[in-house]
C-alpha cells in the first residue's frame, strides 16, 4: 500500500501537457505509441490541429492520466 500511495503522490504533481482529441478519446502519440507529453504550452499549441486542444495533465479523463502515468512508471 505504501508504494501505491509513494507513486500517486509523484505523479501528482505532472504539470506536462498533451493534445487531446475529446471527439476520439485520444493522446497524440509518437510511432512507437508512447504518448507525446510538452513541458510547454506554447510548444504543445505549435503542433494542435483539427479535433485536438492542449490540455494539461491535471485536467485529463482519469482513464487518461492513468494512461499517461503507466507509461511514465516504466522508466
């Protein structure tokens, strides 16, 4: 229980941002599938287009953010 809570409390304090498809319930993600994450918005607003909004990781699905946590807990 202790390491679920060690973990959860790392990652709440993500401030990265993502392209969010809300229409598609989608993650920009690179080729290999891993989920593409900005440290700034102004970078994540260059490569927006169509359905997606840059949205930070706090204000994600939580179906989502667990997405993006298990991707980040593999390094």
């Amino acid at each position: 229980m202790k390491k679920i809570i060690l973990v959860h409390q790392c990652f709440n304090h993500i401030k990265d941002y993502v392209l969010y498809d809300r229409a598609n319930d989608s993650l920009l993600k690179f080729n290999n599938g891993e989920i593409v994450l900005y440290g700034d918005k102004d970078e994540a607003m260059e490569d927006c287009y169509g359905n997606e909004e840059v949205i930070q990781f706090e204000n994600l699905p939580k179906d989502k953010q667990k997405e993006i946590i298990n991707q980040l807990s593999k390094y």
